[in-house]
C-alpha cells in the first residue's frame, strides 16, 4: 500500500514509518522538521521518500499529487501542553489548520484512510480507572483540545466525504529516538541523565502512576489499524500504571548507575494514578502491548547508550 506518514521523521512517526517499510509498504514522509519537535533527519528511514513540508502549507497538495497514498498516518503535531497554553494560536494553526489542509488534499487525491495519532489529554483529570474510550473528556490544555477536535472532524469528514479513519489514544510513548529535551518524556529524560550521571528531578513522592507504552507497540497498532478499526477511536497503552520511582529503580538495574535524587513538590495538574482498559483494541483491532515495562526500559537505554555521543 501507498502510504504517507506526516511527522514521520519525529519519534513516533519515524517508527511507524520504520514498522510499514519492513511490512512492505510504500511509504512518503512530510515533516518540516520543527524546531521545537522531535524530528530529526537521521531518524528518516532511507527507503521513504521524504517532503520537507509544513502540513499547514498549500504545497501540501504537490506531494499528494505525486504520492497518491492510499492511506494517511497522521503524527505531526504541535505536541507540546505547555506550548499550547503559551500559544495557544499555533497549537490551532498546526493541529487544527494543518489538520484540515491535510484532510482536503485526502479528498481531493482519493486517500481512502487516515489513521490518527490521538492521546489521553483529550480526557483531562479522570477520577476513575482505568480510563475507557466512553470515559468523559473534558480536556485541560489546547493541546488536549485540538487532539478531541481532531477526532470530531474526521468523524464529520467519514460522514461528508467517505474519509476513513481511525483514531489511536495513546498513553505516555515512550522508546528510542524520544527527544530527552522534551517535556513529557520521563523515561527519555531519565534515561539519559542517569548515563551522563546528572541529578534527576522527582516530583511529588514519586509514587504517581502513568500508563507507559511502548513505541513499537504503538506503531504496530497504526500498521493494524490500516486495515481496521474504521470510524472507531481506541486506547493504545499497557492497561497498568508505573510510577516515577519504579521507573528510576528499573532505569537503574538496566544501567547499573544510580544519580542523585532532587525532589520537588507536586505539579499543578498532575494526578497520582493514570491507566487506560484497552481491551476495546484487543478485541476489535487484534492489538494489545507485547513490551513490558522492564524490557522497554533496556531498549531504550541501550539506544541511548549507543547514541548518547550524537544527541
Ligand atoms: N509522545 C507521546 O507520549 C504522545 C502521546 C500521545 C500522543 N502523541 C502524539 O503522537 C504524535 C507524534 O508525537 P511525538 O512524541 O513523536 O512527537 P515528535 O515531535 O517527535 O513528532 C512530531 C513530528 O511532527 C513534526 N511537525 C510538527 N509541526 C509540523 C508541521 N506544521 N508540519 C509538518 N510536520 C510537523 C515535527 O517536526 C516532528 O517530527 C503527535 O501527534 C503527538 O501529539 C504523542
């Protein structure tokens, strides 16, 4: 299949692209490689053909007119909460406006699928887990926003214009190539203090609970969702919480170095337990989270040892 992956040289997308090219498929790649984003040049699989392209951009069109991709995995974003509350403007410009470019050049060129790269912001402070895709959303941030209206309208593009689509929920990814710059990636920022051998900062008792999922099996459920899941939105996470402490004692039996610990009050906004039921994927996708938690956390730090030197 032809198929185009927007935000494919970032962390989540360059997998997927990663994951579809071993499965066979033919795969173009736009990102402008944003500079406040993960995306790098390096993490471009060189069997993609690769458009360095803004989605809010009307050349957006040229690269559909050459690709003609069957189906669409919809991963660039302005991925950042913070950001968003920043500049909540930009957070819209890209995530709604890019958003609708890419769902008109979709129309225009006969793209028959989109499979949407979603997240658990949309649901905002949940007070009972696990978290459903019925659960209420009642997002807290832009981003949040912009990812629930993003799944409104390609509910509304399946209706008007036969668009296929299926959203993905994502719980916190994480995996190689997670920009340790970035805010929410715990595992990618622990990860690479601990080699380095800088403090880390803990928050809270660091007993709060997160559902970690890794980034293949995140990838692999765009691949199955290719085919699958039509007009469905679906919870792609482990089903169980870690908290920051297990995190950084599983971090530390993988590399063997303990650092310094700087403890800080809790956050605002943050919640002490957060897991999602994805037996929705498991019984209509296939899917379910095949890496664990402790074999998740030796990948990656085996990539960050190996790539430490270039980050
Ligand atoms: N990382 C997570 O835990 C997580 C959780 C839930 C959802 N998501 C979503 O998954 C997707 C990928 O996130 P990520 O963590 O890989 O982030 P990332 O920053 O590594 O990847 C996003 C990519 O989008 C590109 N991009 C940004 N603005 C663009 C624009 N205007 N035009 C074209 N490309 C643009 C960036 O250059 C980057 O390569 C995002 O949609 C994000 O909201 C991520």
């Amino acid at each position: 299949m032809k198929i185009l992956v927007t935000g494919g040289a970032g962390f989540i997308g360059s997998h997927i692209v990663d994951m579809l090219v071993k499965a066979g498929h033919q795969v173009a790649i736009v990102d402008n490689l944003w500079e406040y984003g993960g995306g790098r040049l390096e993490h471009i699989n060189p069997q993609a053909t690769f458009y360095k392209t803004d989605i809010r951009d009307p050349k957006l069109a040229e690269v559909f007119e050459q690709e003609r991709p069957e189906a669409v995995c919809h991963a660039a974003a302005q991925h950042s909460v913070k950001l968003s509350t920043d500049d909540p403007r930009h957070d819209a410009e890209v995530n709604i406006l890019g958003l609708i470019n890419l769902l008109q050049c979709c129309t225009q060129f006969g793209t028959r699928k989109i499979v949407f790269s979603s997240s658990g912001a949309i649901y905002g402070t949940v007070e009972h887990m696990p978290i459903h895709e019925i659960t209420p959303k009642h997002p807290q941030s832009p981003y949040g926003i912009t990812k629930l209206a993003t799944e409104y309208y390609l509910g509304f593009w399946k209706d008007m214009h036969g668009l296929d689509f299926t959203a993905l929920r994502y719980g916190n990814v994480y995996g190689p190539r997670q920009d340790p710059t970035g805010e929410a990636g715990v595992i990618a920022i622990f990860t690479q203090a601990i080699l380095l051998g800088e403090p880390i900062r803990i928050d809270w008792d660091g007993e709060q609970q997160k559902d970690y999922v890794y980034v293949d099996d995140v990838a692999r459920a765009n691949l199955i969702a290719l085919t699958r899941g039509n007009g469905e939105a679906y919870c792609i996470a482990t089903g169980q919480g870690t908290s920051v402490n297990a995190l950084y004692r599983g971090l530390v039996d993988v590399t063997g170095k303990e650092v310094e610990i700087i403890q800080a009050p809790r956050r605002p906004g943050d919640i002490y337990l957060s897991y999602f039921d994805c037996q929705k994927a498991a019984q209509q996708l296939g899917w379910q989270a095949e890496i664990g938690i402790e074999e998740g956390l030796q990948r990656t730090a085996n990539y960050f040892r190996t790539n430490l030197k270039e980050l």
